[in-house]
C-alpha cells in the first residue's frame, strides 16, 4: 500500500474530519476528546489554504484521507515567524514512517512561507511521537506537569520546538 502526501484541498476536508474525530475518539494522542463540528472544521481548513498555515493529508491508495499534519502560523506581530504543528494518522498507518513524511512535508512548506520555529506540545505518554519529533531535531523546552487528566489519569505535556532544518532521519521512525 502506497501512501501518498498531499497539500491538503478543499475535497479532503469530509475525510479529514473523519480521521481528526477517529484520532480524537481514542483519547490519547490529542487534546480534544472529539472533532468540532464539520461546518468549524471545514472553516479552519480554510482559514490555513487562505494563508494561516501549511496542511498536508497523507491519501490512501483509493484516496482516503489516513492522517494529517499543518502547521499554523501565528497571526501576532512579532510571532509571525512562529508555527504549531499538530498531526495524527489512523492506527493502520502508524509506524511505518507515514508520520515523518507528513512532519517533513509540512516543515518544508512552513519554511517556504517564513515559518523559523516550530512548537508543539505532545502528551509525554506518547513515546513514538516524542521520539519521531527527536529524531526530526525538535529539542524539549519544558514540561507542563499533570496537564491533562482524562478516563482517570494524568499526563504530563512536553513542549518541544524547532528552529532550523529538521533531521532527515532514515527508516520508519
């Protein structure tokens, strides 16, 4: 199965929120619980096609929408230079280095629009991800203790960011 990355268009916008609700629905790898609705949904993808960011979709081989990865940029004067990337994948297409290309793809076309520091935050749990976003060159800047705490428990947040060139790390990461 060949996946595809792609700049996110207004016709993956149904299957974008399928998968960002999928992703949130599992409760462990991103902040929200559920995906907004799909008129906010549709409304902040174009919000980033109109220049608030970079969005990718990594596409199936029958053109389903399996994951994402954008960049928003920050809209303050004097932050401008300052992206945050968020991203997820289905878990079928997960370790097999789908999130990297989408990271790498979207990083790139963040550079191309001014973007010099990437921030994200990700669930200290997450260990796969902490360690992709290492192996791209995101360096830990902090730990927000006890950030969430959902079905029971608590997660600590890392901050990470990236100013520079990422890595271009082999295999699947």
């Amino acid at each position: 199965m060949t996946i595809r990355i792609a700049p996110i268009t207004p016709e993956h916008i149904p299957g974008f929120h399928a998968v960002l609700d999928a992703v949130a629905r599992e409760r462990r790898y991103i902040g929200l619980t559920q995906a907004f609705p799909p008129p906010a949904t549709a409304a902040y993808v174009q919000q980033m096609l109109a220049g608030g960011g970079v969005h990718f979709v990594a596409l199936a081989d029958n053109g389903d929408v399996v994951g994402w990865c954008d960049i928003e940029r920050q809209q303050l004067e004097g932050f401008r230079h300052v992206g945050r990337l968020g991203m997820g994948l289905l878990p079928a297409y997960r370790h097999q280095g789908n999130g990297r290309r989408l990271a790498l793809a979207a990083i790139s076309a963040s550079r191309v629009t001014g973007v010099e520091r990437i921030e994200l935050e990700v669930f200290a749990s997450n260990t796969a991800a902490v360690r992709l976003y290492e192996h791209l060159g995101f360096v830990q800047e902090g730990v927000k203790r006890g950030a969430r705490r959902l079905d029971g428990r608590s997660d600590d947040t890392i901050l990470m960011a990236l100013i520079g060139e990422p890595r271009i790390p082999d295999g699947p990461a």
